[in-house]
C-alpha cells in the first residue's frame, strides 16, 4: 500500500446526530415545557428513548455523509447523546440509511452520568481521534465545539447546521 493510499484511508470526516442528521425540533420543545431553565430535568427528558419517535430525517447532513463516503472519507460519528440510547440511536441511523457508512462503527456516545457540556466531551474524543486520523470536516450544530476546534485545529473545514437552515459562521460552509 502507498502512502497515498494509506492517507485516504485516516481521512475523516465527524458528524453529529441531533441537529445534523435529525431535526430533533419537537423532541427540543417537549423538554424545554417540562424545563425551561433547560437544567437536569431538560436534558433527562430531551434523552429520552420514548421521544426519539419525534425525529426526522435532516437531508442536507445525510447527504452530506454520502458526499464524505464518495470521496473516499471515513464516517465517525461523536454525538452528545448518554450511551444507554446506543441502541436505539443505530435504529434510528439504520432507518434513514447512514448507519452502515460509519466507519467501523465508530459512534461515540456519552457516558450516561456525564452531565458536562457536551462540546467539552466532544473535544475529547476529537484530540483522541486526531492522533490516528487526518480529521477534515466536523459538521456539528454546536458553535461552542466549532470555535474550539477552529482554534485547535485550524486547517480542519467546519460546517455549522441550524436545522436545514443557513447562518453566517466565520471561516467555513454552514447548512
Ligand atoms: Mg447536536
């Protein structure tokens, strides 16, 4: 194998779920009813398997997962959601058909008494992750995990979602 070859390999691309490749909207405002000031009750009930029903398929980042997979990407997926929903969460990735692009199941949730920001887990993962793999894009709906990988990793092309919609973020592509 070339090293060219083995470079195409460690390329990745790093997505998240609720926002990216699901509109997780109603899920958003059923919790935030049961707790506006969004503390522990919020993020129990946005967390809970029961709602997951709620969430639909977001286009722009499935497709986006297809476009990383054409140009011969690998597909991991960090998202800020507790590990007791790992099963169901590859339901739902199985059900709008991205699931089997991820790269050696590579799908890292939270731990599920791991209440800090989740960007702060995310970074994590991500430093972890860099030491093995040439990470070029991160797609994320969180502008706090953008900003700090903006500054940690700056050649790396990062893609803001707001839920389908467009929104100005300084260097990079936004959905
Ligand atoms: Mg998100």
């Amino acid at each position: 194998m070339s090293s060219s070859e083995r470079l195409w390999e460690r390329r990745v691309c790093i997505f998240d779920i609720d926002g990216v490749l699901l509109d997780v909207s109603k899920r958003y405002d059923i919790a935030y009813k049961t707790d506006p000031r969004k503390g522990r009750l919020f993020w129990q009930t946005f967390f809970s398997e029961d709602l997951l029903k709620y969430d639909v398929p977001l286009e722009i980042g499935i497709q986006n997962i297809f476009r990383c997979v054409n140009e011969k990407k690998r597909v991991i997926i960090i998202s800020g959601r507790p590990k007791r929903l790992r099963k169901a969460t590859e339901e739902q990735l199985r059900e709008i058909g991205v699931l089997k692009e991820v790269h050696y199941q590579l799908l890292f949730l939270r731990e599920d008494d791991d209440y800090r920001k989740s960007y702060i887990y995310k970074l994590e993962v991500l430093k972890r992750l860099a030491r093995e793999y040439v990470i070029e894009e991160v797609h994320d709906d969180d502008e706090n995990f953008l900003r700090e990988i903006e500054r940690l990793f700056p050649d790396v092309k990062l893609y803001l979602y707001d839920n389908g919609r467009t929104k100005e973020f300084r260097r990079q592509r936004l959905f």
